[in-house]
C-alpha cells in the first residue's frame, strides 16, 4: 500500500473514532442524573412548570433522545456547539478564549518532560547498572508515582509560600494586563507586541504547573526510550560499527538513538494528547484558565453543550497525535503500511 492511500485509511479511521467518542459523550450526559434546567432557572424557578417548560424548549430538551443526538450531529457537522448553559456564549467562543491556555501549558510541560525525559533515558542506557542509572531510574520513577495534585501542592508549598522564588497561581502577575490577543498564547502574544515585562511574568507562571504536568510524562519518556536504547545497543549492526573504529558517542547518537527513538515517538505522541486531557487538576490547582477548569465547571453545572465540546477537543487532541504517530511510523518503516 502506497503512503497517501495508508494516510487516507488512517484519516477516516479517525473521524469514525470522534463520530463514536461524540456519540458516548451525548448518551452518559444525558444518562447522568439531574438536569441542566435545574442550573439555569434556580431551585425557585424550576418549580414552575411554565418557565421550566420554556426553558426546555428554548435549550431543545423537550424533543425525544434520538431527535435531540440528530440536531447535534448535524449542528456539529456545521462547526456549531451549541450555546453553553452556564456562561450564555456560543461553546466555541469559549473554546477559543481556554484552549490556547491550555496548549500554552502542554506545550511548556511538553518541553519539560523531552529536556529531561530524553538525557535520563540515555544516561540510563549507557550507564547501564552504574550510579547514573539508577539515579535516572529513581527519578522517571518518581515521576510516574507521584500524583499530580500532591506534587502541585507540594511545589507551590515549596517554592511560592515558603521560598518565595516563583509567583503563586495564575498565568500573570496581579495587576498585569494580558497582551493584545493575536494567538492566545500570552508568551507568543507578548513577543510579537514588544511587551517583555508581560512575557517573563508569563513564563515564570508557567515553570511550576508545567513542572507539575510534565513530571509524569518525563517518567515515561525515560524509561521507554531506556528499554529501547538498550535493545539496540545489543544488536548486530551496533556491535558492527564499534569494530569498524567509530568513537562510542557517534556509534549512540548516529546508530543505536535512531532506531530507540522509534517506540519512543509513540510514547511522545499519546503523552501529548494525555497531557491536553489531564491539565484539569493542575489547572484548578494553579488557577489556570482553560479547558480543563472550563470542563469541571461544566461537569459541575450539567452544561451539556460545553461538556461535548470539551470531550471533542480533547478526543481530537488524542485521534490527531495517533494519526501524526502513524504516519511518522509509516515513512520510519514503510512495512507498516500493509498492515
């Protein structure tokens, strides 16, 4: 099978996959006891079976179950989520105004666990049964074992309230106006206006939660590519290129890292999509603002419409890195597109 026609599989694998994830989401909302009427009228209110019986029809929960999921589909098919019942926007407004922060995090914690998750891995592997590795193994270790809530609470603990060295919850400095919005990103909107002041408060913000965040995902990343690392170094082909003279690092970097790093780019690629899904924590922890608090909120009040978009961002977060996985894994190694 040639390349494009393995990518056009994939891809209508994928939007079967959000059809089916879209599809869960409607049914276990609409299974979950209560009703969102409840939120929006009051305890009051509610009791009125004129105004309830108004506000059902203005929301569309008066129609039957199937008829209600055929109106999303179609409005989703559109591009249109539907009016959140908590904040009165259209869901995609309010998309636009969490995810970036939400990306912006990811992207910072993402960096965090590649800048350490990569040297302990090979540390590891090469230092194989010294003090090195099991200095790089305890520390992926306890980075898969500790819990993100605790860790947050224990770095804020630490370095906000009793050192003093970071700044305490938010994405700026209190009083600080935000820049003008291009991206989304404060740091990226920072730069492009000028506005330094801005952009080092921003990342400042960022280090702790994106610490939090990322500790799990360096753990992972350390240990898979460690198990890889030491697979290769044990094959023909490496054993061949240290008889033939070439220096130890070249014979790691040019030869056995290449063909380690091929299970690793899985683990890299669901990490992100799982870094995208799990912010809820550290976001509420540190105040941030974005889908994740969107989305507890949302859980909170049974905003149906706001739930659905968030459950579709996030499957659309995990069904885009498989497909990006995939088709790295397909010009890594064309066998796979047969399969």
């Amino acid at each position: 099978m040639g390349l494009w026609p393995f990518i056009l599989r994939r891809f209508l694998m994928s939007l079967l996959v959000l059809l089916l994830v879209s599809t869960g989401t409607f049914l276990l909302a609409h299974a979950a006891p209560g009703s969102p009427v409840d939120t929006i009228l009051g305890e009051r209110a509610a009791g009125n079976p004129e105004i309830r019986a108004a506000a059902e029809k203005r929301y569309g929960f008066d129609k039957p179950l199937p008829e209600q999921y055929v109106t999303y589909v179609r409005n989703l098919f559109r591009g249109d989520l539907g009016d959140s019942v908590s904040t009165r926007r259209p869901v995609m407004t309010d998309l636009r105004q969490f995810v970036p922060g939400t990306m912006e995090l990811t992207l910072a914690a993402l960096a965090f666990a590649l800048c350490f998750g990569i040297p302990l891995g090979i540390i590891a592997a090469v230092k194989r049964d010294r003090w090195p590795d099991h200095v790089a193994r305890v520390l992926a270790l306890t980075g898969t074992s500790i819990p993100v809530f605790w860790l947050s609470l224990i770095l804020l603990f630490i370095f906000f309230y009793h050192l003093h060295w970071m700044p305490g919850p938010g994405r700026l400095d209190i009083g600080m106006s935000p820049p003008p919005h291009t991206t989304g990103l404060i740091t990226v909107d920072a730069l492009l206006h000028g506005e330094w002041s801005v952009f080092w408060s921003s990342v400042k913000h960022m280090i702790l939660p994106a610490i939090a965040l990322g500790a799990y995902a360096m753990g992972i990343i350390a240990r898979m590519l460690r198990s890889s690392l030491l697979a290769s170094l044990n094959d023909d082909y490496v054993r061949t290129a240290r008889a033939k003279g070439l220096r130890e690092r070249e014979v790691i970097t040019r030869h056995a890292l290449r063909n380690a790093m091929i299970p690793t780019v899985t683990v890299i690629g669901l990490t992100t999509a799982s870094l995208l899904a799990g912010a809820v924590l550290t976001e509420t922890i540190f105040s941030w603002p974005g889908i994740g608090r969107y989305g507890v909120d949302a859980a909170r009040k049974l905003d149906y419409p706001a739930l659905f978009g968030v459950t579709l961002v996030v499957a659309i977060a995990y069904v885009t890195m498989n497909l990006f996985v995939d088709i790295i894994y397909a010009l890594l190694d064309p066998r796979i597109r047969v399969h």
